[in-house]
C-alpha cells in the first residue's frame, strides 16, 4: 500500500448548507473552521480513509441572530457538542473522478451513516508555495430530524418555518502532509 497523508487546508475549505426556509426560498450558510485528514493510498483509492472535524461555534447564515440560535440548544448545542465529525468507512470508486464515501457523522451528540458523493480527488501539483496541494467536492443530503434538530414553527398559511432535508457541501484543499 503506497499511503500518502494529506491535512485539510482549513483557510481554503468550507462545509456549506442549504434548507428549506418556510416553504418558499432556500437558507444557505457555512462553517469555517474545517479540519481533518486524508490517507490516500494511490494504489488503491478504495483502501483511502478520511476524517473531518468542523468547528460548530463558526456557523455563518449571514443572520447573527439567526446564527445565535443555531448554536443554541435548539439546533447544534455548540457548548455540549462543539463539534461536527465525519469519519469514512468505505470508499468505493464510482467512476473516474468519482467517489461515493460511506462513514459517521456526528452532529448534536448523535452519530447516524451517510454516503458523500465525491468529485475529485484532483490531481496533485505543486502551487506557488511549494506545497502539493489537491481537492474535492463532496455533497448528500440529511434528515436534520435524525440527529434530533427538531426545532421548528407551524406557519399559519400551512407548512413550517424550516425544512427537514438540509444540503451538506464539503469543498476541500488538501495539503500533501511533508
């Protein structure tokens, strides 16, 4: 097995969101504060391991209000449950330049499956630094309700304030670990 590491470059990779916001217009936000690693084997991508770990407290809506309340115990609990973690299990080659990667999410104290699709992994090279750097997108979707986010508001014309299926986007850059 030739395995490489590679560290997820935290200043030029987001975890993004989309949900439902009472029936009519997509909320979107993101967390900055991405970390984790790669260990690619390149003779075989599917003997490859990732680990993400997102700082919860960096939540951004665009809404300070809004992201206060993301905190809080009604959604992430970010003073008990500081982080957000994926841990692979399997990777399995899809097609070329494409990967589903199975493995644990743990989000609000709660560890549930989830397949990523993945695009990528580019092919490394060296950037203007030195470094050998590469990256991949990876996007599923989620039940919020399976990792007990419950919240939420019955509108008076029908239908609630904030949809169950949340978009999850990871875009990665990945440092080859010297």
């Amino acid at each position: 097995m030739s395995q490489t590491t590679w560290n997820i470059d935290t200043s030029h990779t987001t975890a993004q969101f989309s949900v439902r916001h009472m029936m009519v217009s997509n909320v979107r936000g993101h967390f900055q504060g991405v970390t984790g690693s790669l260990a690619l084997d390149e003779s075989d991508i599917e003997n490859s391991k990732i680990d993400v770990a997102i700082d919860a407290s960096t939540v951004d809506s665009r809404d300070a209000k809004r992201d206060e309340h993301l905190k809080s115990a009604d959604f992430f609990d970010v003073t008990n449950n500081p982080k957000i973690t994926f841990s692979s299990t399997k990777v399995t080659k899809k097609s070329e330049g494409h990967l589903l990667v199975e493995g644990a999410l743990t989000m609000h104290g709660i560890t549930k499956p989830v397949t990523l699709e993945v695009e990528g992994l580019t092919p490394a090279f060296k950037n203007p630094w030195g470094q050998t750097v590469r990256g991949a997108h990876a996007q599923t979707k989620v039940n919020r309700k399976d990792w007990n986010l419950n919240w939420n508001v019955a509108l008076e014309a029908g239908g609630i304030l904030v949809g169950d299926e949340v978009k999850l986007e990871l875009d990665v850059e990945l440092q080859l670990k010297s």
